[in-house]
C-alpha cells in the first residue's frame, strides 16, 4: 500500500488480547526529531559562524541523537490505550535506548532495533539474527575491503573516520566517515545533492556484489545501510504478521531509496503514513484514535 499523510481512515480496537490494531513506528524523524536539528534546536549559530574553541565544545552535543519528548512518551502512553504500540529502527538496541529511554522496553508493546534482527516482544527478546552468519567471513571481508579501497579513492572536500561501522544486522558505509561534525555533515549532504556520491556507490556495489543477496539503502545525511535481502525493515513483519487484524506504519523516509520505503508500500501493512516529524505524528495519530 502506497505510504501517505493523510488521515482517511477511522481505527477502532481495544489493545488487550489478541486481533486489534498495532502501531509500528519508525524512531529517527518519526518518533523524535532527526539529528540534523541539532545546532539550530539549540539555538546556537551555526558552527562556521563562531569560534573553533567553542565548535569543540559543541561537537559532541550535535552528534548525539535526538531523543523523544516527554510530550511523546506520554502520548504513546496514550495511544496503547488503543492499540499495540511497536517501534523499529535500523539502530542497534543500545542507540535506540538513547533516543527512547532506557526503560522504553516497558513503554512498547514490541522493540525492533535493527530492522527486527533483534526482536523484543514485553520486554523479552524472542529472536536474534546476524548479517556475519548470513554471508561468512570471506564474502563479508570481500565487501569490506572494496568499500575501504573505494573511499580511499574518492575524490571529496574531507573525510574523517569510521568509514564502516559494523552493527549486528547490517553494515553502515559513510564515504565522508561517521566521525564528522554536524557542520561537516551538514555540507557533505549539500554536496551529494550534486554530486551523488553515495548514490554512485551503491550502484557500484550493486554490480559487484549482486550475487551476495544484498540490499543498499540511502538514508540520513553522510551513509547508506547494507543488509541482506529482506533484512529491511518489513523483517519485522514476520512477527506481527497474522496476529493483528490491522498493521499500521509510520515513517518519514518512505520514498523509493528511503529507508522505510519498504515497509511503507509492504502489502502486509493496512495503512502507511509519512510524516514530517514527531508532531505531525502526534496530529495524525490523535485523528486517528480520536485522542483529546
């Protein structure tokens, strides 16, 4: 079903037993605000406005996630009221406590950090999966070493650290390097709105590694997302699938290339709706539940 904003459809259901409704929500741009705001949330200038001293000292702030508001949590709250409430994110477990709360795993009916490869339904893990066990150590080192020789031979303003970062369920690739700054990130973004640096990328992976049975998603500013087939978010599915009588999603980056793309256009979701941050999620949700 095609991903929208608009609310035509009236959900009723009681989130006690089996049946029902349940609610799966993206977390970055969804459930909280997208890191980018981070600078501006603030209210400080712009990093190439002010003194190095100072950006030093705000670096690590606008690296950190957003977290959810109180605002959010309660709402939530409210919401399972009505229905299940699930949250998946293509972070690790770790990250998403971050951005949710460390107890969030008592405030969700299901977790899905990474994609659903860990799986976590009231408060218990019930499945584990790895992208190391599904491809071997030869074809993942085969992938790793043509990503490195690759971005040591790209040709961009500046690059910094942590090309690679090796997660549970997916490997994420950054040309410019996870260790950037916000104001590094904010530029490379710009210039690969011209340049297609990460779009010309994953082409390339496309055509050396396409008997590996892999999927490559751009999403954020600076990296894309590798995982194996069917290891994006519609993963999650498989767990709620048959056990619900309605799946609803919520998500921001539902265009094709968008990391709930998927998901959001999955014939085993009822309704998808692409929403422009936690707001506009709250306001489509409350007309949705009929919520004061």
């Amino acid at each position: 079903m095609s991903a929208t904003g608009a609310v035509d459809v009236s959900v009723s259901g009681s989130a006690s037993g089996s049946g029902g409704t349940i609610v799966v929500c993206d977390v970055d741009g969804t459930l909280t605000k997208p890191r980018n705001v981070c600078v501006r949330q603030l209210g400080f200038p712009r990093s190439s406005e002010i003194g190095e001293s100072l950006n030093v000292r705000l670096t690590p702030l606008c690296e950190k996630k957003q977290v959810a508001t109180p605002e959010m949590t309660a709402f939530l709250a409210q919401v399972r009221t009505h229905a299940k409430v699930a949250i998946v994110g293509g972070s690790d477990f770790t990250k998403i406590q971050e951005q949710m709360g460390k107890d969030i795993l008592n405030r969700v009916d299901y977790l899905f950090s990474e994609n659903g490869l860990m799986a976590y339904k009231n408060s218990e893990l019930i499945a584990q999966q790895s992208i190391k066990n599904f491809l071997g150590e030869d074809k993942l080192k085969q992938f790793i070493n043509f990503s490195l020789h690759y971005i040591a031979d790209l040709d961009i303003p500046i690059k910094r650290g942590t090309f690679i970062e090796f997660r549970n369920g997916m490997l994420n690739v950054s040309p410019i390097g996870r260790n950037c700054t916000q104001q590094e990130r904010d530029d490379f973004f710009a210039y690969d709105k011209i340049h297609h640096v990460r779009e010309k990328m994953v082409q390339e992976c496309r055509t050396r590694f396409g008997s590996f049975g892999l999927q490559f998603s751009i999403g954020g500013q600076i990296s894309f997302d590798v995982f194996p087939t069917g290891w994006d978010k519609t993963y999650c599915l498989q767990f709620l699938e048959g056990k619900y009588d309605r799946i609803l999603f919520f998500g921001d980056r539902t265009e094709p290339g968008g990391n709930d793309h998927e998901i959001a256009v999955s014939p085993k979701v009822h309704q998808s709706f692409t929403v422009t941050g936690p707001d506009h999620t709250i306001t489509i949700m409350k007309e949705l539940f009929h919520l004061a």
